[in-house]
C-alpha cells in the first residue's frame, strides 16, 4: 500500500493491491488515517489493483467522475 497526501490540492491518494483491501488490519490503519472532522477535509482516491477489465473500469471511473463535476457547479 502507498498513501501520498497533497496539501495543494487536498486530496489522500490510496494505492492498494484488492488482497491489501481485504485484510482487516489495513482496512484499521486506513480508518485510522482519515482526518478528524475539525480538521482540513481531503477529498479520498483510492486505487486498488485487481482483475477486473480495465477499459471498462476506466470507462465507469470517467463518467462517475463527470457526474462529480456536473453537480459541483451546480451548487
């Protein structure tokens, strides 16, 4: 597992193997990392390697992403 924080742009990016995420005891350290409600709010990404197919994956990320950014200027 690979945890980088960007001050710039507030986000915590997560890379982890699927069997990294299913173990019990990362699934702890990472509850464990995230900032407490008082502090400064990072937007979460997490990459977790697996078996599924990758340009279809990648397809549904795109368009969930869009969908984010549609409704951030909506508001």
């Amino acid at each position: 597992m690979k945890i980088n924080l960007n001050e710039k742009t507030k986000r915590r990016t997560v890379w982890m193997t699927e069997a990294e995420m299913k173990d019990e005891c990362l699934k702890q350290v990472f509850q464990d990392a995230k900032p407490q409600k008082d502090s400064t709010k990072y937007q979460n990404v997490i990459f977790i390697s697996g078996h599924h197919d990758f340009f279809s994956m990648t397809e549904g990320l795109l368009l969930h992403n869009y969908g984010l950014e549609q409704r951030e200027k909506v508001q």
